[in-house]
C-alpha cells in the first residue's frame, strides 16, 4: 500500500488546515494508525493507514514495521 501523505504540510484548498504525523488511534472499532488535520485550532481524525487491532501493541507494531520499511 501506498499513501500520498505529507505530515506537517498545509492541506493546499485551505491554507489553515495542517496534517499531522501517523500515530497509533483509537476508535469504537479497536486501534489503527491514522493521522489527525488540525483546522482552526480543532484536531480530528483525518486518515486510517491501517486494519483495525484489538491492542495497542498491534497497532503500534503495524506502524513501526511501516517507519522501517518508509510504507507511509
């Protein structure tokens, strides 16, 4: 998989809006990696890179394996 994803940069059709870095979230349906866009000074979920997990610790094994191997 591969995603088109700039962390940190301006989303270009509101200048206000920034994307951040992909974390381990969590929802009702588990954990996944995803990334929050801040927009006028509110966070909230922006993307999903990820299946679902029941822990933490999958999620969070999913997104090293993906920083190792530059998947993001």
């Amino acid at each position: 998989m591969s995603f088109d994803h700039n962390p940190g940069t301006a989303v270009p059709e509101k200048s206000d809006r920034v994307v951040g870095e992909p974390e381990v979230m969590q929802s009702a349906a588990g954990y996944y990696v995803g990334c929050y866009v801040t927009e006028d000074g509110f966070a909230s979920p922006h993307s999903r890179f990820s299946d679902y997990f029941p822990k933490e610790q999958q999620a969070q094994a999913w997104l090293d394996a993906a920083r190792r191997t530059n998947s993001l």
